[in-house]
C-alpha cells in the first residue's frame, strides 16, 4: 500500500520499454532506510478505472504474458471486453492490442 493505495511492483525497464508514453507521468519518491536510500517511481492509474485493472496492466507490463494477466484463469469474452475497456482508459496501445488478438481467438474458438 502507498498512502492508502495498493501498490504493484514494475521494473523499470518494462515501464520504459513498454509503456514508454506514461514515462512522463511518474511521480518520484525517496526514501530513507537504516543503510539505503529507495527511490520510487510511482504510476498513479485513473480513478475511472478499478483497482484490479491497473493489477491486471502492471502484470501486462512485468510479463507480456496474457496469461499472466488473468492469473492462469481461462479467458472468457466479457472478461476479455471489461479488461479492453479498461486498456482505453489507461491508454496502453499494446495492451490493447493483444487484449484484441486474444478476444479474436476466443471469437474463433467458438
């Protein structure tokens, strides 16, 4: 939790490399500890959207695994266009995109 928020930890070099676009956007925060100094990067996600997207876009950024996003869980088509909407709203293209591919599949599947 950061000041009452939940919190999902993104290396870095993800955020930079996949979602270069909100790279502007993060806040810092240092902190100080007994022998270290923390820096965070902090990505605050819309108030639009619920929490469990913004879990679900962090592990989008950490995995690039779909199947990762939804916990190992099958996929179904209103999971799938919940998950799009939410992705509008972040604003995360390739995210998107696959959230798209991965509905065409479903749509395919039958």
């Amino acid at each position: 939790m950061h000041d009452g928020s939940p919190v999902v930890q993104v290396p870095l070099l993800n955020f930079q490399t996949y979602a270069p676009m909100k790279i502007p956007d993060l806040k810092i925060e240092i902190t100080e500890g007994e022998t270290h100094r923390w820096k965070f990067y902090i990505y605050d996600t819309s108030e639009l959207i619920f929490r469990s997207a913004g879990e679900m876009w962090a592990r989008w950024l950490t995995h690039r695994d779909l199947r990762a996003v939804s916990n190992g869980e099958h996929t179904n088509g209103s999971n799938i266009i919940r998950a799009l909407r939410d992705a509008e709203r972040i604003g995360d293209l390739d995210y998107r995109d696959a959230l798209v591919d991965a509905w065409m599949l479903w749509l395919q599947s039958g």
